[in-house]
C-alpha cells in the first residue's frame, strides 16, 4: 500500500462528541502537526448526536492516575489547563450498606465503614473534564469540526476502486451525513477505516 497516496488528505469522522469523541479529536490533531506533509489529513469532523451544545453532567467518578494527568497536562499535550480542577484522593473508604454499628463505629449516608485502603487516585468530574477537552478543541478550528445533533444510524461501505474505498454515514432519515476515506493494506490484509466510534 503507498500510504504516501492514500492518508493524506483524508477526511476523519468521529461519531459520539463525548470524552472519548474530544479525547480522539484531540489525539489525531496533535498527531497530524507532528506528521509530515505526506501523512496530512485534510479534516476531523465530531458527529454528536445531542443537539444541545453543552452536554449533559454526569457527576464526579472519574479516577485517573496522577501520572496520567501529568502527561495530559504537560508540554507536550496540554489537553488540561493549569486551572482545571480535579479531587486528589490519598486513600478509599469502603462501606457496607447496612445500619447495624458495630463497636467504635459510626453509620453514616454512605452506610458502615469496614476498611481503608491507599488510593492516590485523582477523582474528576464529567462536565468539567468534558469541556475541558472540548475547549482545546478549538485549537484545531482548522482542522476539526463539531457538529451537533446528528445521529448516525447506519454505514455504507462503498466500492470505488481497488484500493481506495469510501465508508458512507447515514442519518436516521437515511440522509447522507458524509463521505470518508476506507483504506486497505494487500500486505497484511488489515483495513483502515476512517471513522471512529470511541
């Protein structure tokens, strides 16, 4: 296969705009800057099926090792602001949901405390970490396009060619959300597809 030919200048399709959507997005573009010119794509676009443009809050939950933060928040990425918020956590409390006390014991909301074991674990909130992501979107306005209130119902493969296929996205009206690009390795017999569904 002549990558050289065949991945620049593809059009990437994302469907879901949720963490795993942005993460993706995000992802891609930082890769396509360091890629050189034969290995461009030409567009990134997010198809989130919720028309309303801030996503509903899903609460806190999210836990996420310390040094995993660190490279999402370094230099080399900077998906994370410096001021974006996140519970660091030294230890986990775990609970029995009952109401029977035991000596020394208090039941609280969360029920009867039975251990605690270490947890350096940072807890983050849905919305927060969305749109955190969602923001640095717009460092890639170039490049990436997010779109609302498109679901995506069913996909075509289209024969074009030999070695150049075309995935086609439907909406629920069976209308063409757009074309992108179906790539096929004769070496390996692998097919890379254009679309991601994180």
């Amino acid at each position: 296969m002549n990558q050289k030919k065949v991945v620049r200048d593809s059009h990437v399709a994302i469907v879901g705009g949720s963490i795993a959507g942005c993460a993706s997005a995000l992802a891609l573009a930082s890769a396509n800057d360091k890629s050189n010119s034969h290995h461009k794509i030409a567009s990134i676009t997010i198809l989130e099926r919720s028309s309303a443009a801030q996503l509903e809050d899903r609460g806190q939950g999210i836990g996420m090792m310390k040094s995993f933060q660190e490279t999402l928040s370094g230099d080399d990425l900077q998906w994370l602001s410096p001021d974006y918020r996140f519970l660091q956590t030294q230890q986990r409390e775990w609970f029995v949901t009952d109401d029977v006390a035991t000596a020394n014991q208090t039941v609280s909301a969360m029920g009867r405390p039975c251990w605690t074991t270490p947890g350096m674990v940072q807890l983050h909130n849905w919305g927060l970490l969305w749109k955190e992501l969602r923001s640095n979107l717009k460092k890639w306005s170039h490049l990436v396009e997010y779109q609302n209130g498109i679901s995506i119902e069913s996909v075509e493969t289209i024969q074009e060619d030999s070695e150049n296929d075309k995935v086609a996205l439907y909406d629920a009206k069976q209308d063409l959300v757009g074309m992108y690009d179906e790539v096929h390795d004769r070496q390996s017999g692998s097919t890379l597809v254009g679309l991601y569904r994180p």
